[in-house]
C-alpha cells in the first residue's frame, strides 16, 4: 500500500497509483486500494443485486456515498419522477442504501446533489487518493491530484465488494499551458482548445496531467471543469498537481482532515508534484494567448472554433475520416459551411451539469444577466449542481438575477446534460449548452448541442444568437 519512494522520477499519476497497489501482476495489471467510491441511481442497480444474490456486504460503507442525480427532475418542488423506469431506480437506490448501509443524500438532503459536484464541496475528495464512480466524468476529482476514473457496472460491484479494482496500469500525458489566458477566455475554453488540440482520442489509454502557468493560475473550481472532460480526449483520466490553491479550498470542509491529521496530510499533499526529469509518453504544448471563447459546431467536442470564427468547410479538413465525420455532423447539426457562429439562433441555453454546475459558474452567468433578460424566442434554464451551491447562490441572491432576466431556477440535478429527468431538447431544437457533450442525441433525439463556457451561454440567451458577454456593452 506505501512502498519505499521509487528512486526514478515518478508523475504525479504514478505516485498515486503506486501508493494503492495492493497485488501487482506481471502484465502492467495492479490491484489497486479504492478510497472514495461514488454511486448514483442509473449505474448501480445492477451492482447491488448481484451482491444480495451471492449473499456479500459492501466491504466498506463508510467509503461510500451515493446520491440522487440523473433521472431526479430539477423543475417545481415535487420529489416525482419524470417516468415509471426512472422512479424505479430512485427508489432501489433508496432501498439498497438502506440494506447495505451506504450513506445516501436523495433529494429533499440538503446535501443532495450531483455526484461529482458534492464530493469536492464536502472535502471528501483529496489530493492523492484513489476514486471511483459509475460515470465518465469522475475525471472532474483529478482537479485535486486524486487518481479519478468512471467504470462500469460489472467493476462497481467489485468495488463495493472489496474496496479494490483489477487496473492495467496507464501512460501518461502531459499538457502544458504557459501564459495568461486572455480576457473574456474560461477553463471551458481552455479544455475546449485542447481537446480541439489533441483531438478526441488523443489522451487514449493514458492519464493526462495539466501542467504550465495556465493551469496553476486557475481556482479549484475551473481546474475541475479542466479535469471533468478529459475524458472527452479520450483520456483515462485528468489529473491537476496539487497546490496552494487546492489546500486553501479543502481547509475546514466537513470531511477534510483537521488539526494534526491536517498538517500532516498537507505535508504528504506537497510531495506528488511531479518529479523533474519523469517520463510522459506523450507531451502536448499550448500557449494560452492563442485561446479564445469557443463553441462547438460538431458532434463531438473536438468540432469547435473561436465564437468569431465560422462552421468550417468539410472539404477543408485534412484526412478522409475527419471529413466524413465533419460531413456527417453537419447534417445532424443542419449547419451550412461558412456560416458565422455568432449567425447561428439558439432555442434553448442550459447552464448547468458536472462541467459548469458550480458557485463560480453561476456567478459568472449571472453577471453576464445582471439588467438583461432572455430574448423571446429563448428559454432558459439555470440548473445548480447541489443543494449546497443552490442554498449560496439563493443567498447572494443570483436566484432573483436569473429569475428577472427570464431564466428558469432549478433544483439540484444533472438535468439536461444528460436529458433522462423529462428535461432535454425536443427534434431540431438548438441548445447552447455549458455541459461536457455534444454527440447526436446526447440532451434528447434530435436535439443539436453546442458548448460553451457560462458567461457565453448567458450572453447567447440575451442576444438569441451565439455572443461574448463583450458583445453586451
């Protein structure tokens, strides 16, 4: 569990990954020691009845926390669901919590919320430490030098039976962004630049880590949306080194380490930075001053270009299969080449999701509605990723600035981003959306996603086209 230092220069993923090995294998396979084990109500039924049926307990409970998110609804007060299948997993969840003594915060908890929101803001999310979930996007707890990952339903019964998962060990990536992001630029932006850098399977098979000036420089809450779409590289994971800045958000959180175990966990926090002279097999570089606010067009979220650019011509792209792919997602899109984006007329502007659900993200489209109001042929919805950031935001009263510029008000959920509550786009209506994916279908059949950063989902809800918050003055 906490073998001697390696006297090789280690990443930050390998440190982690060598502290949790519990059995190594003779072909890069490890068994690795899970601390955190997220569970919600879509990925674990399964899970839970094949361990009543061989007759196993949840090996460690107190390491465990499930919570209500996709299929809750998030509009009016009711606790309904949206349909019979959704209120069913709703309440096996309830009913398996209760038989195997996982805590669980449904709705009505004041704690409720999505899962990869809640985690962090309850400090149960720390640097170093192993965590996993039944969702792609556990990559978003990587923001805290935590090794994240989403698996699937055969892996989170073993989890929940052992505390441990069979792992082939990954590669590594690093990606550097040095300089200062320019203004009106967000850390949606930001990984939006480099997924249209590296490409959707351009992390495949390793971990990437965020390194360079940009990085250090951004708060915990947008290296979380950084790390959350990761796996939209194709990535395992995304991993941010621990700092300053992620010791100052987790102090006196209710589940962080306090007093001593504090000082000595910071002590142990300070050592995974990567080692200098450690091995990545793969190096991206990007510098921040050529970033912008970007939109997708596409189907995929590497199908994006600068809010003042336009819909690139297929013909234009190099390789046949990125032409064919561009082709295709036009006609998905109904999009015309050369069209500009800020052209472009939205139905609909979800803001919202694991990506962009927190208090900063909310402030920042708020700012963006302060005085305005949604234009007529839009409607607009603001979707809080926990009661907790819902309770703050009401409490500085961002609540009555949506509300009076012509934006719904929510509950906690994942809401549209994954349209399984009754919440999602009916066919050929065109959402600017600030979640982590574009494919076809993705926010309801025949929906067409674009995303954005919040301050330009606000803007866009203003204007009824795609717009910069500069564009507003």
């Amino acid at each position: 569990m906490n073998p001697a230092a390696s006297p090789r220069p280690r990443t930050l993923c390998q440190k982690v990954w060598d502290a949790h090995v519990v059995e190594a294998d003779g072909d890069d396979s490890d068994l690795l020691y899970i601390d955190l084990h997220l569970v919600h109500e879509v990925t674990s039924p399964q899970a839970f009845t094949a361990l009543q049926t061989s007759g196993r307990a949840v090996r460690r409970p107190a390491q465990t926390l499930a919570t209500t998110d996709h299929v809750v609804p998030t509009r009016g007060r009711g606790l309904g669901a949206a349909d019979a299948d959704a209120a069913q997993q709703i309440r096996a969840l309830a009913a398996n919590a209760g038989r195997f003594g996982v805590p669980l915060y449904e709705r009505g908890h004041p704690r409720q919320g999505i899962v990869h929101v809640i985690a962090p803001e309850m400090g149960l999310t720390l640097p170093g430490t192993t965590v996993v979930c039944g969702d792609s996007h556990t990559s978003t707890h990587g923001a805290f030098g935590a090794l994240a990952f989403g698996i699937g339903t055969s892996q989170v019964e073993h989890v929940l039976a052992t505390q441990t998962l069979r792992m082939r060990r990954p590669g590594t990536t690093s990606v550097r962004i040095d300089g200062e992001l320019p203004a009106g630029v967000t850390a949606k932006d930001l990984v939006l630049g480099v997924i249209r850098h590296v490409g959707t399977t351009g992390g495949t098979g390793t971990v990437i880590e965020y390194r360079g000036s940009a990085v250090a420089a951004l708060p915990m809450e947008a290296r979380m949306t950084v790390c959350n779409m990761s796996i939209e590289a194709g990535a395992r994971a995304g991993m941010i080194a621990p700092d300053e800045t992620t010791f100052a958000y987790l102090e006196g959180r209710p589940r962080a380490p306090k007093g001593p175990l504090w000082d000595e966990a910071v002590a142990y926090w300070r050592t995974l930075a990567t080692d200098d002279g450690a091995h990545f097999d793969h190096r991206a570089t990007i510098d921040a001053a050529t970033l912008s606010p970007f939109v997708t067009w596409g189907t995929d979220p590497s199908q994006s270009v600068p809010l003042d650019g336009a819909v690139p011509d297929p013909d234009s792209l190099t390789g046949a299969d990125q032409r064919e792919r561009a082709h295709r997602a036009l006609h998905y899109m109904g999009l015309r080449p050369g069209t500009g984006m800020r052209d472009i007329p939205v139905d609909v502007v979800f803001i919202g999701s694991c990506t962009n659900g927190r208090l900063d993200d909310l402030r920042a489209a708020a700012e963006v509605a302060r005085g305005r109001h949604v234009a007529p042929t839009v409607r607009a919805l603001v979707v809080p990723g926990s009661t907790a950031v819902k309770q703050l935001a009401e409490a500085e009263g961002l609540d009555q600035v949506f509300r009076q510029a012509g934006f719904e008000w929510h509950s906690a959920g994942c809401s549209m981003c994954c349209a399984m509550n009754g919440e999602l786009l009916r066919p050929g209506e065109r959402a600017a959306s600030t979640s982590n994916r574009n494919f076809e279908g993705r926010q309801g059949a025949g929906g067409r996603t674009h995303l954005v950063s919040p301050a330009v989902a606000a803007a866009t809800a203003v204007t009824g086209t795609f717009a910069a918050p500069a564009a507003l003055a």
